[in-house]
C-alpha cells in the first residue's frame, strides 16, 4: 500500500494490487512557462493498454512516493502517454519530473485507471483552472470528434500561461472562453451556470475555490462531475444536509482471499485490511483519487468519498476504502 496525496487523482476498480509497467521518457516539451508535457512511451515501441478521456497514471517517484497525473494525450494513440505538470514549489513530484526526467529516463507507472469518466451527452459544458485542464483535454477533443455542442470555459492567470490554448481554439463544434485574470476576465460562476442548457454535461477540474463554486452554483438537477485534487469542504459537495453517520465499528468480508475482519471506529476499511495482510492498491488516501475503488457483494455502504457520482453511490456497486465506511453490519468485498 502505498500513501500520497495525489497531484491530479482518479481511477476505477481495484482489488489486486494494480499492474505497473516500465516506461520511457521519449519526449520532453515546456507547453506553458510553469508546465512540462512529458510524453512516455513502451521502451520496445510496444502497444500501451488503451486510457480513456479523463484516465490518469500513477507514477512511482524514486523515493516510493506515488503521483497521479491526468493523461492529457490523444486516447487513440496506443504509442505513448502524455501527461503536463505544473512546477508546484516544494512538491516532491514536481522536483521530480520538472528537475530529474530527461529523454530516456525510466519511470514505473501503474497502468491508466478512470473514474472521470467521459459520458455521452447531446452538449458539453467544461470548466477548468489553470492545469485542471489536463484531464478535460481529451475531453473537449472527444467531443469535438462526436460533432457534440460543447464549450470550454478556462481560467488562467494569462493566456501565455494557458497550456494546450492553440490547440484547443482549433477544435471544431464549439468554443472556448478563456477568463484570463490579467485581462480582468474572471468567470462568473453563478450565471454560467444559471444559463447551462438543461441537458448539458459538465466537467469541472481546477483549483478547489473554482470547483467548490462550481458545486455551490450548481442546481440539483444538472450533471457536474468533478476531478478533485484535495477532498472538497462537505458543503461544497452539496452533503451538507445529509445526515452525519457515526463512525460505529462494522465487519468486512474478503470474498476472494477468505479474510474477515472488524474496522473498528476510527480505522478504515483499508487500514484493517492491511494490517490482515489483504492488499488493496491506494494513492491518495483521501478518497479523491478513485485507486482504492472496490465493488461491493453484500452490504450497504456509507460512502464518504468525492470520486462516485450519485447514481454511482445510490447504486453501491462499488466504494472507495480509505475513506467510506459501512451503513450496513457486514460488507462483503470482492478482495
Ligand atoms: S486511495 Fe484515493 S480514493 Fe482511496
């Protein structure tokens, strides 16, 4: 198990540990002046598993820390990964790929997971701050790609500082608004999203104050999914009125590797099952970045984390397990 938070989050199910594999830094490129496109190839030129928009990798930092970034590269392109990283100061996985990668640098990475998944809709609203545009990126493209209605709406701090802007201009079917605070163009949330046809799907990843407006602005009926970097405020998910469950000790059934165990108040499922010997992969601990996902046999969970759309937790198919707990005396999980 390994325990970071994370840089850009997300992934689907887990429950063995997930597969790594060695890539090669095969070209480096200052997309924007505190941004760096790394793009990683197979080191053979082999095929890499295929990523879907809004996919991410987990790459593992020298000193065992894990990172996830946000693939921002052409899905169909089964040569190489691309992922963009904001020199964040002090960050160990800025330091990381910002001081030490060069071309032909190895790197272990867990393979493409995806719990910002693209969906279809008849229209697209995105929304991003500054490097949240990585993963709504392939995103806007796929949408252009469908003939789709969409528009982009991204905040930056100028446009020189805007990764991907060209790019994104020349996409058809849509268009692109760029709130460039040097110009004193600042997004109106509240009427953005007041204005949003009703049968439009939006995306958001950015900062947290632009998403947890976004979450505030946002009425219950309209679709907005999120890529969190640190778990949002419980009022900005909208859970503000949902009635708090104590933390009560509860019992987890491993199907798969026979192991029970109690989660005692104030453990997490993925605490007592590490300390059982039950491996489960996990990044940012925090249930934001979906690594931890597992699918639920039996029991209802308490889900507590910020990667689960409603329906997806309604459905309680599947929970995150370092953050969620149970509503139910007994869960059992397919680990
Ligand atoms: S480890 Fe990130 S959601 Fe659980």
């Amino acid at each position: 198990m390994s325990s970071t938070p994370p840089q850009t989050p997300r992934g689907p199910l887990t429950s063995p540990p997930t597969a790594t594999r060695t890539l090669r830094v095969h070209r480096l490129e200052q997309v924007a002046p505190q941004v760096r496109l790394v793009e990683l190839r197979d080191p053979d030129g082999g095929r890499l598993p295929p990523a879907e928009p809004g996919a991410h990798i987990d790459i593992h930092l020298p000193d065992g820390a894990l990172r996830s970034y946000s693939l921002c590269g052409d899905p169909a392109d089964r040569q190489a990964y691309r992922i963009a990283v904001l020199n964040v100061p002090g960050g160990r996985g800025s330091r990381f790929i910002h001081g030490e990668l060069e071309p032909g640098t190895t790197v272990t990475a867990a393979l493409p997971r995806n719990s910002f998944r693209f969906d279809d809709a008849p229209r697209y609203l995105f929304i991003a701050g500054g490097i949240g545009i990585t993963p709504l990126l392939p995103m806007v493209r796929a949408a252009a790609g469908r003939r789709a209605d969409w528009v982009l709406h991204y905040c930056v701090r100028s446009a020189a500082a805007a990764p991907f802007l060209d790019e994104l201009l020349a996409l058809p079917h849509g268009r692109v608004e760029l709130h460039a605070a040097d110009q004193g163009r600042r997004l109106a949330v509240d009427a953005l999203l007041a204005s949003a046809p009703a049968d439009a799907l939006i995306y958001c990843c950015g900062p947290q104050r632009l998403m947890q407006a976004v979450a505030a602005a946002a009425s219950p009926t309209q679709d907005v999914r999120f890529e969190w970097f640190t778990p949002p405020a419980e009022a900005a998910r909208g859970d503000a009125s949902e009635e708090a469950v104590p933390d009560g000790s509860f019992e987890v059934v491993c199907a798969r590797s026979g192991v029970t165990v109690t989660v005692a108040a104030g453990t997490s499922i993925l605490e007592a099952l590490d300390a059982a010997g039950v491996a489960v992969d996990s990044s940012c601990e925090q249930g934001i970045c979906g690594t931890c996902e597992t699918t639920v046999l039996e029991g209802e969970p308490d889900h507590r984390d910020s990667v689960l759309s409603k329906a997806e937790r309604a459905a309680g198919k599947t929970m995150m397990l370092c953050v969620s707990r149970a509503l139910s005396a007994r869960l059992v999980l397919d680990v």
